[in-house]
C-alpha cells in the first residue's frame, strides 16, 4: 500500500477536508494513474449528502469523484493496452465479476458484481473504494479508458459520466442523422445531448422552463428551443418527435413530454428524480410510444465515445477549479450555478 493525498467527507453534513488515504500497491493487471482532472457529478453530490440512503447508502469517509482523467505511471507486469506516460480515464466502474451475462455483453454496469469507482466494496483493501477527489488511483486495465491527445483534458473528465450517460442512450436508439430530436433539460447532461445529438446529425430541440438558456442551447447546437411552460409552443410541436432524451432529475411531468413524441417515438430517462413519475398508460398507448431508461454505459461503448469525441472535437463545457474550492463547488452545484460542469485541477493538490 502507499499513501495518496485526498479530499474527504465524514458525514452527510460535514464539509471536504484535506486527506490522507491508503492506495494499493499495482498487481499484474492494474494501472496505477495521476489523477490530472476530476469532473464533479451530481452524483457525487447526492452520494456525499447520503440523498440515495435507501438506494446506496453512504459509507463515510467519503471520497467521490468518477469522472476521471490522469497519466499513467505505473504499469502491472500483465498489462498489455497501457504504459508509463499514457493518458488515460476512469469512469464510474473500477471491477466486475468480467464473467456474467452483462459483462460479455460488454454492459458491465449492469454486472451484479460492479464495483463503482467509490462508496463500492473494495475487495482488494476492505471497506469502500475512494474515488478521484484524490492525486492518484491504481485500477484494473480493463476499466481504463485510452484518453484522446488532441483535446483539452479538463474537459474530457466529464465525458467519463455526463458523456457516456447521454451518448449510450442515442445511439442505441439507433440512427438519428435527419431525425427530430429533443433534450430535456440544459445542465450537464443535457448539454451534452445536445453536442452528440447534432454531432450525429439530427434535427436538435432543447425543452426548458428557462427563457435565459435559449441563448446558449443554440450556442450549443440546438436548432430549436421550446419553453416547456408555453402551452402554445408545446402544442405547436406535439407529436413530431422521433426521441426525446429526458436529463431531468427533478419531479416533472413525464407525460406532457411523451405527448410531443411521433409514431413509435421513445422517450430515455437518464436523470433520477426521487420521486416516482406519474405516467398515464394513454400516454403511451396512443402512437405505440415507449418510456426506457439508460444508465452510464460499458467500457467499449465508452472508449467509442471518446473516439468519436476526438474525431469531432467534443468537450464537455467546464470550470476549472482548485481543489481547496469544492466546498464552495458544492454550495454552487445546489443552485446549479455552473455551465455546465465543474472540473477540477488535481495539481492544486500538490500544495496541500
């Protein structure tokens, strides 16, 4: 084992402290990584706050972070895709059983035996994994990601959640090149929705209760904008869209936008609100509609992602900050006061 320098949480109410915490030593098949940048997922928030108790509850200390990009420094003897020297990301999973039926179907989040990049059983040290709130991190090669050269790193981090969140979704929808497409909501995730959704080729909506994002939802590559509250502007567009992406995560009604899909539309949830949506079978039954759900995505779908990111040059839209600023990050992130994701300079660091 050696030691790492972190940032930590006790409880749900206590604020990031500056750590210390125990790493293990590289066996054959690991990676050991420095950590360069660190996105902030709201996840990590809702996990630091113990908001998901009946779900996941929070094990603390809690050391979040699991949208992660760094340099590899040191290699296991079996290792054969990585080097010293090679940028490389980890994303939300660290290990799975590598055996069941989602793991060969290249789905590994939907492993029973995932293990989540922090508050997950650590099989190798006890207790639960810590995650990139932290100067480095040593994982298995095969959830280690090759990280594109030719685009800016602080930007990339979030592509290892928010990314893969909204990219494994469209394309498994299939092709939407001239297809009409709305993204609900315009935060980290929904931004990058739309990045990919235009990318690929469709016709691009944002739905918002915001006036003030149009702006910026066109800057992004929407061609459309739809104030969601605006009866009129909702009807003027109900029934002609082929897939809505829903970003949402905080109670709204589900069935206002399933209205707005066309004949056999399909509408993907990837945000979480807490409570449970009220959705209306007629909503559904008229135009043979369908409401599914999509979580992160596995490794190969990930690694295409961020190919297909260097290929368009895609970022996510970030802040960069400190370490020593979290606290302040988190204060900030509950009023989603960021566009459109916070990323944080892990050489901040080196000063602790």
């Amino acid at each position: 084992m050696y030691q790492a320098k972190a940032y930590s949480v006790a409880s749900a109410t206590s604020p990031f402290i500056s750590d210390t915490i125990q790493r293990r030593e590289t066996t054959e098949r690991d990676v050991q990584i420095e950590i360069l940048f660190c996105g902030v997922c709201h996840s990590d928030f809702h996990t630091v706050r113990d908001e998901w108790h009946s779900i996941m509850p929070t094990t603390y200390p809690c050391i979040p972070g699991h949208e992660i990009v760094g340099r590899v420094t040191k290699a296991g003897s079996a290792v054969t895709k990585f080097k010293a020297g090679d940028l490389v990301g980890v994303g939300c999973m660290v290990d799975s059983d590598h055996d069941c039926p989602s793991c060969k179907a290249n789905v590994e989040q939907f492993c029973p035996s995932s293990t989540f990049t922090y508050n997950s059983p650590d099989k190798h040290l006890g207790g639960v994994t810590y995650g990139g709130y932290s100067d480095s991190i040593v994982v298995d090669e095969r959830f280690v990601l090759t990280v594109p050269t030719n685009l800016d790193l602080a930007g990339v981090a979030p592509l290892l959640c928010a990314g893969i969140t909204t990219w494994s979704p469209i394309r498994r929808w299939g092709d939407i090149k001239g297809k009409k497409v709305g993204v609900v909501g315009l935060g980290g995730l929904g931004h990058m929705g739309v990045k990919f959704a235009r990318a690929l080729g469709a016709m691009v909506t944002v739905f918002t209760t915001s006036p003030g994002k149009k702006e910026d939802a066109l800057r992004l590559g929407a061609h459309e904008v739809i104030i969601s509250k605006n009866a009129d502007e909702m009807k003027a567009h109900a029934g002609s869209f082929d897939f809505i992406l829903d970003t949402i995560s905080a109670d709204h009604d589900i069935n206002a936008l399933l209205g707005m899909l066309g004949l056999d539309g399909n509408l993907t949830l990837v945000g979480a609100p807490e409570t449970p949506l009220q959705v209306s079978a007629f909503a559904l039954l008229s135009g043979r509609k369908s409401l599914s759900g999509s979580l992160i995505g596995g490794i190969k779908e990930t690694q295409e992602m961020l190919d297909f990111c260097a290929e368009h040059n895609i970022t996510s839209d970030v802040e960069v900050i400190p370490i020593q600023k979290i606290n302040e990050a988190y204060e900030r992130l509950a009023r989603s006061d960021v566009k459109y994701r916070f990323s944080i300079d892990m050489a901040s660091l080196k000063s602790e």
